[in-house]
C-alpha cells in the first residue's frame, strides 16, 4: 500500500514560492537589462571613437587647407579655411542625421 504524501509545511511552501520569484525576476528583467546595457555601451563607445576620428580628420582638412594651398588663403581670405573646415563637418553631421531619420523611419515602417 503506498504511503500517503506529506503536506510540505508553510514555511517550504514560502521559500519554494520566493525562489521562484527570484528566478521569474532574474529570467523576465535581469537578462534583458544586461543586453540592452552591452547594446547602449558599445553603441556609446562606437560614438565616441567616431566623433574622435571626425575630428581627426577635420583637424586634418584644416590643416592641408592651411599648409598645401600655397598664398591662396592669405591676408584677407585668412579664415577661409575655418569657413570650409566647419561647412565640411557640418555636411558630414546633415548626412549622418538623415541616415539616423531614414533608419528610424524605416525600422517604424517595417
């Protein structure tokens, strides 16, 4: 004849109960977190080594403006190259915004 089962008592019950909330938590809200938190850092470090490298290579336009162009941005024409250097940045910083909205617009739109 088998034996009958024994009621586990209130406080198994309670520790049993928490160890699954744990877990439920753990899998439904850690996890997640931790890869939106890996997605944000490497999109933060990607930022970062980009807007050095512009800068880098706006420094760099600047400075050929400056040295390889001969008598050409002398006297008056002094800040000419400023004027060329920032317009380039700011066309470079146009594109990048417009592939941002056109991806955003694309990924709403899919």
């Amino acid at each position: 004849m088998p034996e009958p089962k024994q009621d586990p008592g209130i406080p198994q019950l309670v520790s049993e109960l928490w160890e699954m909330v744990v877990a439920y938590f753990k899998q439904e809200a850690v996890e997640p977190l931790k890869a939106l938190l890996r997605f944000v850092a490497y999109g933060v470090a990607g930022g970062v080594c980009t807007s050095i490298g512009l800068v880098v290579l706006l420094v760099g336009v600047l400075r050929l403006l400056q040295t390889e162009t001969g008598s050409t941005f002398h006297g008056d024409l002094t800040p000419l190259p400023y004027v060329i250097t920032l317009a380039t940045g700011m066309v470079v910083a146009a594109l990048a915004a417009r592939a941002i909205v056109s991806g955003a617009t694309r990924k709403a739109g899919s």
